[in-house]
C-alpha cells in the first residue's frame, strides 16, 4: 500500500507518522515542513523516518537510513519528480526513492519503507497516507 497521501495539508494541527507497532508518533507541526527540505524522526522503535512536504502540499514519511550506505541521511537529501511523482536522492550516491512508496527509482531490488502520515487538530483530521511496511 502507498504512503501517497492525496490533498494539501492544513497549516495547523500536529503531524503524526503510523510507527511499525501501529501507532501513531506526533512529530510536528505542518508549517515545520518546507517544501524541498527533510525533517528526520526518531521513531520509538530507534529506527528513523524523514518527512517531507511536496510542491503539491502532500506530507510523505520515508525511513531515513539509505539502504546503500547505513547513513541515517535521507532527510538531508534533493528532492525532486519523476513521471509526476516526488522523490529524495540520497544526498551520497545520489539514489532516488520514491517518496510514496519508498521504492528505489535506481534499482528495482531495494527500497524503504514507506509510512503512513496524517494531520491532526483541534477542528480537523486528514489522513495523509497507509503506510507500507519493510
């Protein structure tokens, strides 16, 4: 299933990313994501999530750890669109995952996982995304 959240988010509210335990962690604020920038997560499990906020408004959550070097970096990475859909390259060997479903652009056998977003606040709910687990 694809972390691809659909609609712009609100500006107010928490962010929350789905852990791998089925919960949910309040990360942020929406207006703490820019558009071309990360935000990485320490999500309670000790793994890393990295945020990102698109051109189109959506909130994506990827795992931070780039598969090919160990390096909790993804967060730090260029981000970018391919056919349409957003994605960060890996600020080393410059890798692309696709910010929806965590698959690498670059190589078919190795991806990250994908997490489930939402929006909370006080006046409105807005689920952002399901999440795939690796």
């Amino acid at each position: 299933m694809a972390a691809g959240p659909a609609g712009a988010h609100p500006k107010t509210g928490t962010v929350e990313i789905r852990c791998p335990d089925g919960g949910w962690l309040a990360v942020c604020g929406p207006d703490d994501l820019i558009p071309g920038r990360g935000v990485a997560a320490l999500l309670p499990d000790g793994s890393q999530a990295a945020l990102f906020l698109d051109r189109a408004g959506r909130i994506h959550a990827i795992g931070n750890r780039d598969p090919f070097t160990g390096a909790q970096v993804l967060s730090r990475g260029l981000t970018g669109s391919a056919a349409g859909r957003p994605f960060v390259a890996s600020p080393l060997l410059k890798q692309r995952f696709d910010l929806a479903t965590g698959d690498c652009l670059d190589d078919p056998e190795v991806s990250v996982p994908a997490y489930g977003v939402r929006v909370r606040g006080p006046e409105r709910k807005a689920a952002q995304g399901a999440g795939r687990a690796h």
